[in-house]
C-alpha cells in the first residue's frame, strides 16, 4: 500500500519494542485524504493482528495512539520606523486552518517486521 501523507519513522527502545510515527499537516482540501490513510493502515493492523491488541506491557501483539488537532497561522507585518527607531506590528486575519494528524503504532518485533514489509518504512 503507497500511502501520500503518512511517513512513519522507526524507533526501537532497550526491550526491543518498535514505535511507528506518523505526523501529517495538510489544508483543509487534504485532510480527508489523511484520514482516509490512517483509517486504512489501522484497518490493515486490525484484520492482521486481530485480537492481539491491548499495551504491550499487558501481553498485547500492538497498541496505538491517533490524534488529531487545527492549528491557525496569522501573520503580522512589521514596521520599523527609521527616524524613531521603533518598530509596530500590525495583525493580519488568520489564514486557512492547517489541519494535524499524528499516528503512533507500537509492537513487538514480529508486529515491527509485517507492518514494515507492508507499509515499505525503514
């Protein structure tokens, strides 16, 4: 499966369990598109790993974290007034929302290994 928004990044700790994450920031016009992502890998996980999630420390195969969150960017331009030497600001209409999906998978080595040949991460 080729995913466009969703880039996992691998980290193991000391006990040999594997973390994907995932951070998305797209337009409002893109985030369906996110969604749709996340909604298929989580599904892929679950018909592969059904039943064996629950956190790791409790015996489970995999576990996951999804979140999800708008921020807005408002710009000020700044005028710097050469003969007092002062500088205004003057604030501008926040611009388009830019909407943040993050998804985090852990697992053990086995969960690790099929999620990577899945999803081609490193």
């Amino acid at each position: 499966m080729r995913l466009n928004y969703l880039d996992f990044d691998y980290s193991e700790d000391a006990d040999g369990v594997g973390t994907f994450d995932a951070l998305a920031a797209t337009t409002p016009a893109q985030h369906a598109t996110v969604l749709t992502e996340v909604a298929a890998v989580l599904k892929w996980v679950q018909d592969t790993f059904k039943g064996q999630r629950a956190p790791l420390e409790e015996g489970g195969e995999w576990d996951y974290d999804l979140q999800s969150w708008r921020e807005f960017s408002v710009a000020d331009i700044l005028y710097f007034d050469d003969n007092s030497g002062e500088l205004s600001v003057q604030p501008q209409p926040a611009g388009a929302a830019r909407h943040m999906v993050s998804v985090s998978f852990t697992g053990t080595s086995g969960f690790c290994e099929a999620f990577r040949e899945r999803f081609q991460t490193s």
